[in-house]
C-alpha cells in the first residue's frame, strides 16, 4: 500500500485540519502501539503521531455536546438479558479446526518459546 | 442462452424460469462464470468458486426432482469477508490470505439452503476498512461505469460484480456506508437492514454494534425477496431480532401518495456536489409529484455525529482485530523467535496501513485515561442521535437525502480533494449510530456517473422502506429520471 494512500481516516490528516503540535507524541504512539500488540518502524511511528493526533483533534468536536444524564449506549437493539443454555458442543472435527494453524504437532498448535533465555 | 443480461433480470422471474425448465442452473452459473472471465480485468473478484458448476448441477437435479427452492438456480458472489467453503476467506487482507472457513457464515448457509449458488468471493477494502477498495491488499476494483474511478466501499467488488452482470446479486456488509456507498458509485441497488435483523454469525467482524448484512441488487424487489431469507433469529448471534412475516415486494408498487417523507437539511448543505445535489432534489420533486408529502428536517447533532463514529468505530474493530495473534491462524512472521515476538512481527507484517491506524485509534480511545472522554462520550452522543432518529420517525415515514456527497471519484485522487474525502461517509454513518435502515436507489446521473438517492427508515422499518423504494424506483425510470 503506497504511503500516501489517503483514507477515510487518514484524510483527516490534511493539512487543513493539521495544528501545528501533534498532541499524540512519538513516545505515546510507542506505547500505544505496545499496549495493541503491534510493532511500528519509526516511520510508521512519525506518520502515526501526526495522524493519530489530527484525528483525535478532530473529534474534540464531541467535548462541546452536553452530555449530562445521557446513558451511554452499549447495543441498539433495545434486546436485553438473551439467554442460552450454558452445554458444551462437540465441534466434531480437529483437523478441520487445526487447518489454518501456522503450525502444528501431534494435533496440537504449536507456539514459540514464551521465555527467552 | 443465458447470459449477462438475463442474470440481470429480477431474481423471482428467474428462479421461476428455471422451476419451469425454460433455464436451468447450469446454464445461469455458465453465464455468471463466463462473464466474471470476460470482465476479470475490473478486480471485482479476489477467487471463483471452483465447485460452482457441481454446485448448479445439484441443483437443478434437485429441481427435476420437484423441489421447491425459493432461490434454485440462482448464481451470486459473497463478499471475500464472509466465511464460505470452498473458497479461501481473505476479507481482502494479507493477514488472512491463505484463510479457509471452518464454518459458513449464517447467509451462505440460508442463501444455500433456498437454492442459491455462490460462484465467486468479491474485493473489498482490506476488513471492510474503507469507502473506495483501494484499502484492498489485493488491488482496488474499477468502476464499471467509468474505470479510471473507484467503485466506493468498501463493498466495491460486489457492486461492480452486480453492475457488471457478472452473478445476479452480491452480499455485502454496511458499517458506515459499506453497502450504500458503493451501490450508489455503481448505480445499483444496496440495501443495510436495521441492526440485528440479518444474522452476522460468520462474517469477519469490524466493528459489533455496527455491522449489518446487506445485499446489492439490479432492483429493489430482489432486495425484499433476498431479505425475506436472510432475515430472522439466529442462535449464533444473541443479537438478532425478530422478523417480519414478509418482505416480499407486490408486483405493483405501492402508490406513494399518503406517505410522509423528510429530507434532511445537514446532507443537502454546502460541501455536496451540486450535480448530486440537483438528482436528490429531482427525485423528491417527483416523489411530491406523486403525492408524497415531503418536508425539510434539521437535525444539527448529525454533522458531530461523525465524531463519534470515528471514536466507537475504531474501539470496536480494536477489539476484534486482537484475535490476529500469527498463533491459530492467518500470518505468521518467519522473524519471530519468541512468543511475544509473534505477536508484534505478525501484526506488523500482516495489517495494512488501514488497519493499523484503526487499531491504534481504538486502542487510545479506550485505554486508561481516555476511556471516559472519548469512548464513553461518544457512546454517550450515539444515545442522544438514536434519540433525534425517533423523534423524527415519531413524524417522517422515512428520511431522505444523498447517499455520499460526491459521485465515484478517481483512483488515487483522494488526496487531492481532502475536504470531498472526509466527506464521504458522512451522510450514512449516523444510521449505522442509530441501528436504523438504509437504501441506495439509483436516481440519476451527474456528469454521466451514478447517483443514488437515500432512504433511510427506522429500526426494523424494512418494509416500509422498501415499499417506498419500489415506487421510487419505479417512478425515477418512467421519468427517465437523469437531472
């Protein structure tokens, strides 16, 4: 995907709704990025420090809308409380459940080491 | 023989046809394949289903024997993000490309049970991601009507693959504008239901609270026909509701005189093109003529509206993107050496510049700190919009208006009209806020590309929407309809 391949996101980071300091800085995008599980070249870092700070720039706009005693909503379908029975169902078939697993052992998944050392 | 344009007939002629013996479901999907190869190069289709013509076969044995199938015969395309057999489910990402279903989606297996056969998954921006394909880890899809433009998303591969007459109708899903967007850029027919009327079990998730199961359709009876399948309670999502009796549309439309309509003021602003601006407006115009009476509603708190999409949207696909660990399925980085590292590498290597940037987005708004400010205001604002939606429904049949600002723009060009682009969903995300439902009609033509006009109804309002679809629908064609 090119880099200047804009979005309905990315858009947001136009100039025109540029302010001149990022309000999201580089050591917040690094810890941001930690708590998502995701790994950002330096690059990606940069360009996701201005973007992420537009964006969130632009929707201050929702700090002026009186919120008090407004319930939040969770779900719109108005449905509450749906019930099942708690029963355990057998799926029935494990190499179809294994199949797409990078890798596999003896009908298990296999990770990698989860210590380094 | 069959061909393009017979699968573009209206879908219960076709399907009695074939009940008939005068077509035959091999003969239908032969065309529909036959056409997806003609036009192959549009990148509507990421994979055909090579079990297709087996597939037709069954069928039509099935129909000799007298059975009875509501959809027998029938040849249509999925979108890449819901779960089938046969094919790889992709949703359009290098994450996931080498992904095979190990269950279908709710609407394969309903639309499989009434007869219908899937012959090829459709393009989409990379997880539904969105309003173009050009998000698409796998290339964007050409608009027919013009190829140097985009189709819309991100349910462009199945718009295309309808206008295109490459199957009779395609799934699509509608987040913010998914199904409507790309219906309208195409000049086809799409429909969202109201949230949690089409089961979304077995589709890849975007964002929960949003998604709907759509479809895109040569006409606006297909879309009631298709519906009246799809729609209903279903044990694997517990937040489906309950369906109409039916949906099924009259052969004459209802006449629209009686009805009591609203267009919405914020979606006819400045910053609309004025061609589109011109189409929406002959549209109402007609619809007054025939009896309908229309009047101008303001609702201020949609133009915040968009804030709070882009708040709760993200959150939500946040989460569900958190299950693409390179561990159970989908990529794997070949540089991790530890557990942790397969988690950071695969998700790097693996997401595209889109979904990261949602992710990241998510992950902010609902991370300590921040939770209450961002997340839980803006779940807080959707309360106050689903609020000004009944309110206006308490008085308006259905609300209408444009259903993006702008026709199908240029590939690529989005950055140089960055206000047009910010600007693309924004007159369809707020009834995603509101779980409410939503139509693209094709209404007419600015600078020879396809505008569609916007019906929105409210929650579980399908039938009504439809009806006043139909008669529109029916009337822009008799008026020959291009402003």
């Amino acid at each position: 995907m090119p880099d200047d391949d804009m979005t309905s996101l990315g858009i947001l980071a136009h100039p025109t709704y540029t302010y001149a300091m990022s309000k999201i800085g580089t050591t917040q995008v690094e810890r941001i990025a930690r708590l998502a599980r995701i790994n950002l070249s330096p690059e990606e870092v940069a360009k996701m420090s201005v973007e992420l700070g537009t964006i969130m720039e632009f929707v201050e706009q929702l700090q002026s809308i009186d919120v008090t005693d407004v319930e939040p909503t969770d779900q719109v379908t108005g449905l509450v409380d749906v019930w099942r029975e708690d029963e355990v169902k057998s799926f029935g078939d494990r190499e179809l459940l294994l199949k797409n697993a990078p890798q596999t052992k003896d009908g298990y998944i296999v990770v990698k080491r989860v210590l380094n050392g | 023989m069959a061909n393009h344009e017979t699968l573009k007939r209206p879908i219960k002629d076709l399907v009695a046809d074939v009940k008939a013996g005068k077509l035959s479901a091999v003969e239908l999907v032969r065309a529909s394949l036959e056409r997806i190869d003609q036009t192959w190069d549009y990148n509507a289709i990421i994979e055909k289903n090579p079990q297709a013509l087996r597939d037709a076969e069954a069928i039509d044995k099935r129909i000799k024997a007298g059975e009875d199938l509501p959809l027998g015969g029938i040849p249509y395309i999925a979108k890449d993000n819901y779960l089938t057999f046969d094919t790889h489910t992709t949703a359009s990402s290098n994450i996931l490309k080498s992904y095979e279903a190990i269950y279908e989606g709710q609407v394969i297996k309903r639309l499989k049970a009434a007869g219908a056969i899937m012959v090829a998954k459709a393009n989409l921006d990379a997880f539904a991601h969105g309003s173009s394909t050009e998000n698409s880890d796998f290339g964007v899809t050409k608009n027919p009507v013009d190829p140097t433009r985009v189709p819309g998303g991100s349910s462009g591969g199945s718009a295309a693959a309808v206008a295109l007459g490459q199957a009779c109708f395609a799934t699509g899903t509608d987040t913010g504008s998914s199904v409507r967007l790309p219906a309208s850029f195409c000049g086809v027919v799409g429909m969202m239901p109201s949230y949690g009327l089409v089961s979304r079990s077995g589709v890849v998730a975007m964002g929960s609270s949003f998604d709907t199961m759509g479809v895109l359709t040569n006409h606006v009876e297909d879309v009631g026909y298709l519906f009246n399948i799809t729609a209903g309670k279903d044990p694997m999502d517990s937040t489906t509701v309950e369906r109409a009796d039916s949906y099924l549309l009259p052969e004459k439309p209802k006449p629209l005189k009686g009805l009591k309509a609203a267009v919405i003021k914020e979606y006819m602003a400045e910053g609309i093109d004025p061609g589109v601006r011109a189409v929406i407006q002959h549209s109402v115009d007609e619809m007054k003529a025939a009896g309908a009476e229309i009047h101008e509603i303001s609702i201020p708190l949609l133009e915040k509206a968009l804030g709070a999409y882009y708040i709760l949207v993200p959150a939500e696909v946040s989460s569900n993107l958190a299950r693409h660990d390179g561990v159970r399925y989908g990529y794997s980085s070949p540089n991790a050496t530890n557990l942790e590292e397969t988690y950071f590498l695969s998700r790097q290597e693996g997401f595209g510049a889109e979904a990261k940037r949602r992710i990241m987005i998510g992950t902010y708004v609902l991370s300590s700190g921040y939770y209450d400010a961002y997340y839980k205001r803006a779940q807080k604002v959707r309360t106050l919009l689903i609020n000004e939606f009944k309110k206006a429904f308490e008085k308006y049949d259905v609300l209408l208006g444009p259903v993006a600002p702008t026709p199908a723009f240029k590939i690529g060009e989005r950055a140089q009209d960055p206000v047009q682009m910010y600007l693309a969903d924004i007159c369809t995300v707020a009834v995603n806020l509101a779980g409410s439902c939503g139509i693209s009609v094709p209404a007419g033509e600015s600078d020879g590309l396809p505008v569609g006009l916007q019906i929105i109804g409210p929650q579980q309002g399908e039938v009504k929407t439809l009806e006043v679809a139909q008669a529109t629908e029916t009337l822009l064609a008799k008026q020959g309809a291009h402003a």
